[in-house]
C-alpha cells in the first residue's frame, strides 16, 4: 500500500490534495486518477478542464503520473 496524492493545476489555479489516498499499486492509482478527472468534468459546473491537469504524487513529493483532463474528454465528432 501506497500514499498517494492528486493535485489540479491549470495556468492560473493549484488545487492540493493534502489528505491523500491509499493505493495498492500504479495501477490502482491510475483508476483513481481518471476516475477523479471524470467526477470533476462532469459536476455542475462552468469550468473549462482542457487546460487542467491532474498530477499524482507519491509521499515524498514524485511525481508519479500527469493527466491533461483534455485527453479525458474523448475525441470531438
């Protein structure tokens, strides 16, 4: 098991997960990652996620993975 942390950022804005999950391993905090992009996306709201990213850290601060929300979205028709 692993602490990791899910952190938003954009130009202008970080959000800091400061509390942090457990993970058994990459793979699991993988899912959670893009499970936590999709909830943002699709909250009520009027924010703009193509210029977000979520980046996951481990305890000491590494980086571990980075999702741009933009290639969450799928591809425009």
């Amino acid at each position: 098991m692993t602490e990791v942390y899910f952190h938003c950022s954009n130009a202008d804005q970080l959000l800091i997960d400061s509390r942090g999950s457990t993970v058994s391993d990459f793979s699991d905090a993988c899912a959670q990652a893009l499970r936590l992009v999709h909830s943002m996306m699709t909250a009520p709201n009027t924010e703009d996620w193509r210029g977000w990213q979520l980046q996951v850290t481990d305890d000491l601060g590494e980086e571990i993975l980075v999702i741009p929300f933009a290639s969450a979205l799928g591809r425009l028709h």
